[in-house]
C-alpha cells in the first residue's frame, strides 16, 4: 500500500490509492504532463497570472504521489494539493515556502510524516469543471484530510469567496493572501 504517515502518530496514514479512488469518484485523474499543461493553461487564463511549471507541478507529484489532479477531455479543471512535512507546514506559516518550487524536503514523500496540506490551485474551465473541482476538493478534505491544517491561496476573488464558504480563515504572517483552515477533527489520525 502506498501510505504517507502522521507526523504526530504513527497510526495516522494518508492511503495514496484511497485518495485516487476517492478523485476518481468524481471524475479525477493523477494528470499527464501534457494534461498538466492544458491544466495549468486553464489555470492561467482564470487566474490571469503565472502558476509552476508543467515540470515543476510534475516533480511535485513525482515526490507525493498526490499532487496534480485533472478532469476533463481535453483537460477544462485542474486541482494541486500538497501533503507537506512539519517543516513544509513551518514554512507556509512563516512564508517562506517557494509554492511554484517547494523544498523537496517540505514536501511529504511516500511513507514520510504527514503535518498539514497545501492546495496550489483549483480551477475549471466551465460551471461544471468548477463544480467537480470544489466538490472533489471539499469531499477529500473533509473525508481523508481532516485531521491535518489545510492551507490555500486566495487569488483571485471567487478563489477568496469559495475559500470564505468552505470555512478557510485569512492567515497573517505567511504567503500573500493565505488562508488556512485548522484541522477540522484532530481525532482522525487512524487511516485517511
């Protein structure tokens, strides 16, 4: 089993073919590098900024096995989520997290401890698109991610209103423009 354990206790574990499964229920898919730019180009255009690279989004995902999720044929939604280790969450909270290239050592690997997560973008195309993306992203927060902090970058306006209807708080002292939303069950650190 692909696991990444908790960092607090080792009964916690993020189950990386769970997390697929569950992505997968609402039309998800660990993206292509050729997917990751249509995604990213999706992004872009919504965003009206630059996000990582194709490559860059692409050895992320190398390193957590869960960070570049897409929907769509051809790609119209993209969501990034990263599993960060304690000195990744430090690092968000502190700002000194790189977000278009993390530290590897901020990024949770395969079977290392697990301290919060970190959504680099969420985006769709169309109103469908936005509605897979919010609710695969919520679904999975709540269902498998619980018991971490979850932080997340208010870009954009909707980006600030979708993050104010999910419960995130701005954060001050990290990135510009972060909100973070505590662990919503700390108890949840058996399976995730």
């Amino acid at each position: 089993m692909n696991t990444i354990t908790n960092s607090i206790s080792a009964r916690g574990v993020i189950d990386l073919d769970r997390v697929a499964a569950k992505a997968a229920e609402f039309g998800f898919r660990r993206g292509t590098f050729c997917e990751l730019e249509q995604g990213i180009a999706v992004a872009e255009s919504l965003m009206q900024s630059k996000l990582a690279t194709p490559e860059a989004i692409g050895e992320m995902d190398r390193i957590t096995g869960m960070t570049a999720w897409v929907t769509g044929d051809p790609v119209d939604g993209i969501f990034l989520s990263l599993p960060l280790t304690a000195a990744g969450e430090s690092a968000v909270r502190n700002g000194t997290y790189a977000p278009a290239s993390p530290d590897p050592t901020h990024l949770c690997a395969d079977g290392q401890g697990c301290s919060a997560f970190y959504i680099g973008v969420y985006a769709g195309a169309n109103r469908d698109a936005r509605r897979k993306v919010m609710t695969a992203a919520a679904v999975l927060r709540v269902e498998l991610f619980s018991a971490y902090p979850c932080f997340a970058r208010g870009a954009t306006e909707d980006g600030r209103r979708s993050m104010d209807s999910l419960g995130f708080k701005p954060f001050e002292g990290g990135l510009p423009d972060l909100y973070v939303q505590e662990a919503l069950d700390p108890s949840r650190w058996a399976a995730a």
